[in-house]
C-alpha cells in the first residue's frame, strides 16, 4: 500500500518535531513505552502517560518534566477494560483535546506450549494485546476523524506478527492480529487524512521477560537474561516509531532480527515455519517489549 497523505501536512507530519501536538502512549510506565513518551516530548510533544501502574506512569511525566523540561500527564488505564478506556479516552479529550498521535504500546506475555496455556492465558493476553489495540484504535480514530485535521495511530506489535513460534502461541496471535488491523484500519482511514503505523520490533533489553507469565517458571532466569544480552535498547525503538509518525510508514520491521524476519515471512514462509519446529522449549524467547 502506497503512502497515504496526512492532514498534518505532506506525508505525516512534516517538519523535524511535534511541538505541540498532544500525543497518548499507552504502557508508558517502563520499557518501549517510556522510551517513547520521552522522545516526543523531546520533539515538542505534550505527551498523556497512561500506563495500568499510575506510579509508573508518574515517574515517566515526573522524569519528561525535570529531565528534558517537556510537558507530560500521567493517567491510569487498563486498556483491556472497555469501560475504563472510554472514561480514558473521553476525559482526555475533555481535558486535552483530540490526540493528534496514539501509540497503543501496551503488552503482556504468556511463555510456554499451546498446551499448556490456560484459557485464561488467553484470555488476558488478547484482552490486552488485541483488545487494548482495538479499544485504542476505536476511540481515538472515532475522535479524529470527526475533527478532521487528520492524526496518526501507531500500533506497536512484534517480530512475533510473523514468525510463527510453538513457545509463545497467545502472544504470537495476539500481535499477528494487531498487524492485521493495523493494515485494514490504514486502508479505511487513509482518506481522511490518519495514518496508521505498525511497529514490530524483534528482541529490545525491556523488562517484559520478568514480568511475563511462564507455564514453566524455571524458564524465567534464561528469559531474563536473553534479553538483557541482546543489549537492543527501547530507545532505539522509540526513534522508528518516531520516524513512522513522520513518513507515515505502514509496517516497520525493528533491529536485525525484526528485519530478517519480516523479509523470510514474504519470501520463505516456509522457512519460518520450519524454524518454528526447531525452536527449543529451553530457550523461551521474549519478542518485542
């Protein structure tokens, strides 16, 4: 899909900030979210920290405000709950006004076999993962379009979106989906000047290995420090999501192992699949967040 045109100029947002622009990220207490709240309001952006831990949605306005003298709000949201993200959403409006940017960055992991998942493995995973996504997506794209100046929606999905693996099946679905209604929600809302990003970064030094779920916690110790090994900083991917929200890129593959994926999933599906045979139960990876 060609670029779509935005109603804040050109293709995106043109110009080499956000100065101004009201911009809500969602899990903005830690990890990528963090790293991308404070990148907008590096760039002039009045930037809503909503995370479901209030304090640590504090601390990531509190350190924007002392650190980089930028303009930040801290607000609590489940974004897996319906009715708390339509107070969410309305109140910010009332208060702030109409987003011009919405990173639905929130994320969970659950690590082990299909097998051994529990229904409400995925249940909470798709509550927040894909649900959080389309509460988001909804009710912010809703507020856009009728204001009519356009705006941008990111949706921060995964390496997992397609590359398939037996060690984190709920997650994996749960991001594929988010890829999916990234490129259906960039198709219907191109026209009115909002664009839609989504996000897939491989393997980021984040703290999601620690606070996943595992069917089998010994896996736990290994996951941690995979991740931390891997040395990938989430400020490295709050500088593509930036960059996304300026070009008004569709689908933006993070880091080696994002890339490399994405490009085998369109030229050697099978390939991915055989990996994903291959994949050992004692080396449960964390993807994306």
């Amino acid at each position: 899909m060609g670029r779509v045109r935005s109603g804040f100029g050109g293709s995106g947002f043109g110009g080499s900030g956000f100065g101004g622009r009201l911009v809500v990220v969602t899990g903005a207490g830690s990890g990528i979210g963090r790293a991308t709240a404070r990148a907008f309001a590096a760039h002039g952006g009045r930037v809503i920290c909503a995370d479901i831990d209030i304090g640590a949605a504090k601390q990531t306005a509190d350190a924007i405000a002392k650190n980089i003298h930028g303009t930040a709000y801290a607000m609590r949201v489940d974004v897996a709950n319906s009715d708390q993200m339509e107070d969410f959403a309305r109140n910010i409006i009332a208060q702030y006004g109409v987003p011009d940017i919405v990173v639905n960055n929130a994320g969970i992991a659950v690590a082990g076999p299909f097998l051994d998942h529990t229904v409400a493995d995925w249940r909470r995973t798709l509550d927040v993962n894909l649900w959080g996504v389309v509460h988001g997506c909804r009710l912010f794209g809703a507020a856009m379009a009728e204001r009519g100046t356009g705006g941008h929606i990111v949706n921060v999905a995964s390496l997992a979106a397609f590359v398939p693996t037996r060690l984190l099946p709920a997650y994996t679905v749960s991001k594929a989906a988010v890829k999916a209604l990234s490129d259906c929600l960039r198709a219907e809302l191109a026209g009115r000047g909002i664009g839609v990003s989504v996000v897939c970064p491989g393997f980021v030094s984040t703290g999601i290995a620690g606070h996943a779920t595992y069917t089998d916690e010994g896996s736990r110790g290994a996951a941690v420090r995979a991740l931390a090994r891997r040395g990938y900083p989430p400020e490295r991917v709050a500088a593509y999501i930036l960059r996304a929200v300026h070009r008004n890129q569709a689908v933006v593959p993070v880091n080696m192992e994002g890339k490399i994926g994405y490009a085998l999933s369109r030229i050697s599906p099978r390939a991915l699949r055989g990996f994903a045979r291959l994949s050992a139960p004692s080396r449960i990876p964390e993807f994306g967040r």
